[in-house]
C-alpha cells in the first residue's frame, strides 16, 4: 500500500455513514469498530482505508451493521484528487500509529524494573498490543520497529530471568 503514496494514486476504500443519535451505544460500537481497524476520518460521517480485498469487506461489513441500525452507509473505491492529498491522509495515519507504538515502547521500558511475575505479564500485553496496532498499521512509521525492539528485549529479560 506503500507504493501508492510514494508515486501513482492508490486506491481507497471510503464509508460514507450516517447513524441515529439515539441510541447513542449504537454510534460508539461503530465508532471503537472504525477506531480498530485504524480509519483515517476525512470528515464528519467519512471514512477512509487503502483499498484491498480485506478493508473493502471490513468496511462493507460495518456498513451493513449500520443499515441494521436503521442509519445509512455506502462504501465507495476512490482515487485521492491528488498526491499531497493521498499523502496527507497516509501521513495521518502513519502519525496515529507512530503515537501507539510510542505507548508501547514506554509500557515495555517501565515494565523492565517490574516485579518478574509482572513482567511476565506485560510481555503477553505487549505483544498483543504490536498484533492489534500491526493490523491497522497500513503505512508504518519508524516507531515500529523500535516497538517490537523493546518489547523483544522485555521478552529475553524474562526467558533469561526464568533460567536462572
């Protein structure tokens, strides 16, 4: 996905949306279902993900979600108007990763002075937590691998640990 942002327009998969206020636990659902899968919001009730089979079936299943809801939704493949703006949109998403993977990094440099049972602990967590931002990751930052760096690095701390 790379590829089309550093020189031909990629394709994108985008979900046009519109969801009763009432209830307002149907809004959030589909708001933390977008948040996991990493959308960039290009505005009020419009979503975007580079286009491949996986995103298109993703959002496509939301959007049915949302007509059982009584709301609207319509998926669409597009084109950005532009390089700077299909820059724009992977640059914001790249950040948002950058930040989470950040997370991760702090969490598994406070872990290596835990207690060893927490350590332990915090590795598992970690671990999941760089699978879950990985499937969201379309556009990695440089963070990434210093986040699988440090949590791999908690990891030997406590197979080493564990041999002792």
């Amino acid at each position: 996905m790379e590829a089309g942002v550093a020189g031909t327009a990629g394709q994108w998969v985008l979900l046009a949306y519109r969801i009763p206020r009432q209830p307002s636990t149907l809004r959030i659902t589909i708001w933390r279902k977008l948040d996991r899968l990493g959308v960039a919001r290009l505005g009020d009730g419009l979503v975007a993900l580079p286009a491949d089979a996986r995103t298109r079936e993703q959002l496509e299943w939301i959007a049915e979600e949302i007509v059982e809801m009584e709301g609207t939704a319509t998926v669409w493949l597009a084109v950005a108007g532009s390089m700077a703006q299909e820059k724009a949109i992977a640059e914001e998403m790249r950040r948002a990763r950058a930040a989470e993977y950040r997370a991760v990094i702090v969490q598994a440099e406070a872990a290596a002075s835990a207690r060893p049972g927490e350590r332990s602990r915090t590795v598992k967590r970690l671990q999941s937590e760089l699978r879950r931002i990985g499937r969201r990751d379309y556009f990695p930052p440089a963070e990434k691998e210093t986040a699988q760096r440090a949590v791999r690095a908690l990891a030997e701390a406590v197979v080493a640990e564990g041999t002792r």
